[in-house]
C-alpha cells in the first residue's frame, strides 16, 4: 500500500490533526474518519497492551511492533511516540531504523531521563540539551528514506520553566529536527510564545484536563504551529463507554436497552475484515 507523504502534506501547508490510536480497533476507526495522520500513543499502548503506566516500563520491542501493525492495517502516514529513543545513542539509531521499517513515518523522541514519564504528569526529569542535540544529530544520520521525519520533543517546560524550553526547541531545530514539540505549555500565551520564537515545524499535544489549554487547531495553527494530536481522544472515550457499559450490564443483568451507543455484530464483522474472509473462502474455499 502506498501512503500519503506527511512531510509532503506539511510542505503544502496543510494543519495536520493526528487522533490518538492504541490498536487496531482505534486505528481502523480513526483510518476510516479520514484525518490526514494517525498519532501511536506511548500512553495508550502502554496502559491497552500491557496495563501499565506511561512511565518508562514499554520496551523498544513493546513499541515497534505495536507500530507495524498499526502501520500495516492503515492506510494513513502514521506519527508514533519513541520515548526517549529507548536508551543511549546506538539505542536511538536501532530504534530510528526500526520505527522506520515499522512503517512509521514521524518519529517521536523527547529529551526526558530513562524511565520517562507521560508529559502530563509530575516530577520528570531531562538529560542536557547538547546529549539531546546528540541524540537527534544520531536520529536524522539514522534514517534512509527522503519522507522520515524527526520529532524532537522537549518535557522542560515544567521543570525549567518557558524560556528553558524555548531555548531547546531552537537548538533541537538547529540539530536538524524536522518537527518540534515543545510539550506542555500552560496558557495560550505560552503556546503563541512558542509558535513565534521556534523555526521549525511545530506540534502541539492537545490533552484535555492535562498541564495544557486544549485550543482549536485554527488558533494554533494562526500561533505558527503545524501539527496538534491528540493522544486521550480514542482512549478517554473509550475507556467511559466500557465502563457504562460493564457498569450497565451487571446492574440489569443485560446489554438490552443500554444507552451507550454500541457498533452491530455486523459493523464489527466489517471493521475486523470478515469481508475479506468471505470473499476468499467464495472464491478458493466452497465446494
């Protein structure tokens, strides 16, 4: 399957929304919406496929493969959290060849200390800006194809305040990152800060009830940004319906007449690909 190029839409200038997916059930919905990108979220992965925190405890490993089967059963160029590069710098060079083989098109990597944190959550903690130009110097040499892009993300901000941040995005840029992400600016101001001092294509992370204001993508991209995503949007929701459901379920003994919307056996069938299926055993498997 041949994708859509992101740094191709990027360079036409198009504001890129890229939903949070988790697995293959967010993934195709998401695929289907028709959004320009899909976001692989470390958060979701870690907490769907392992039920753990965002703290550093997914692998490499955990990750990529996470990452190709998600690329495989999309058809949009996929974003996908790398965490720290998952180690040193000969870590981030095998993690940036496999995201890439993977099928990954953007590349996340942040400059948070080993184990990393969820960006929106306390007391984390970040490795000096010249080991992050490293890293991102080891990350863009790593890469093969003309359409791999790097995201450097710095988690400064809370700890060492705006100015901090806004001093490594722009070192980031200069360290040849094609995409910034300043994470967790908390007012709009800041937000408009970064988009007017950092020259470099610009993501912003939209988590609702997180460190940030959630702003429309009209507004950021008017701040200069280029790319908003938006990690909870899939699992937040989700994760509600599930537990009105369940809750439903035990207190009436039944799903019948339950007031969350649900998809038909025959929607799920559709989702999964059993069409597919039928149509293969039509053709090669009936006598």
């Amino acid at each position: 399957m041949i994708k859509p190029s992101l740094k191709t839409v990027l360079q036409s200038g198009q504001f890129v929304i890229a939903p949070g997916v988790f697995d293959m059930f967010s993934a195709r919905i998401a695929d289907r919406i028709g959004f320009p990108a899909l976001y692989m979220t470390g958060y979701g992965v870690s907490g769907s496929y392992l039920g753990v925190a965002d703290a550093g405890l997914v692998t490499y490993r955990d990750m990529v493969e996470r990452a190709r089967t998600i690329a495989d059963g999309t058809s949009l160029p996929l974003i996908a959290d790398a965490d720290t590069g998952f180690g040193g710098l000969i870590n981030v060079r095998q993690t940036v060849r496999g995201y890439e083989a993977a099928g990954v098109q953007a590349i996340q990597i942040e400059d948070q200390e080993m184990p990393k944190k969820c960006g929106h959550t306390p007391n984390r903690r970040v490795i000096s800006a010249a080991d992050m130009c490293r890293k991102i110097e080891v990350a863009v040499d790593a890469r093969t194809g003309p359409d791999t892009l790097i995201i450097a993300r710095t988690d400064s901000r809370t700890g060492l305040g705006l100015d901090e941040a806004i001093r490594r995005g722009q070192s980031y840029a200069k360290a040849g990152a094609d995409i910034v992400f300043v994470e967790a600016p908390e007012s709009e101001d800041e937000f408009r800060r970064v988009g007017g001092e950092v020259d470099c294509w610009l993501l912003a992370n939209m988590v609702p009830t997180g460190k940030s204001p959630v702003l429309s993508a009209e507004k950021l991209k008017a701040f200069g940004f280029n790319i908003a995503i938006y990690p909870s949007a899939g699992m937040s929701v989700v994760c509600a319906a599930l537990e009105a459901n369940y809750g439903y379920l035990k207190s009436h003994g039944s799903t019948e007449n339950s007031p969350v919307p649900a998809y038909t056996m025959a929607q799920l069938h559709d989702l999964t690909g059993f069409p597919e299926v039928w149509e293969f055993e039509r053709r090669f498997a009936e006598v």
